[in-house]
C-alpha cells in the first residue's frame, strides 16, 4: 500500500476505497459517518486487500 493510499485513507476514508466496490464505500462511508476512527479503520483494512477481477 503506498503512502498516498494511506494518506486518503486517513483524510477521506469513503474516497480511499472506490476501486473496492460498492459494499466497501457504503461500509466505509457509514463507519466515517458514526466516528472517524472507525471509518479510517475500515478504509485501511478494505486498501490492504488485492483489487478482485
């Protein structure tokens, strides 16, 4: 994961996932919505994993 993935995670957690899928970014986007933190989580661990084909 590069330093930029990193750094959107932690500015605009929902943005950092869009090539994860749609679940991703309403997970994210819901998470980020109820506290930051979690939302933050939740977009590092979607942006660890490989993109599916």
């Amino acid at each position: 994961m590069s330093a930029i993935r990193v750094l959107a995670c932690l500015i605009l957690p929902p943005l950092a996932v869009l090539d994860k899928g749609f679940k991703a970014i309403l997970l994210t986007a819901v998470l980020t919505f109820l506290g930051w933190i979690p939302g933050v989580v939740a977009a590092l661990v979607y942006s660890s994993k490989p993109v599916k084909a």
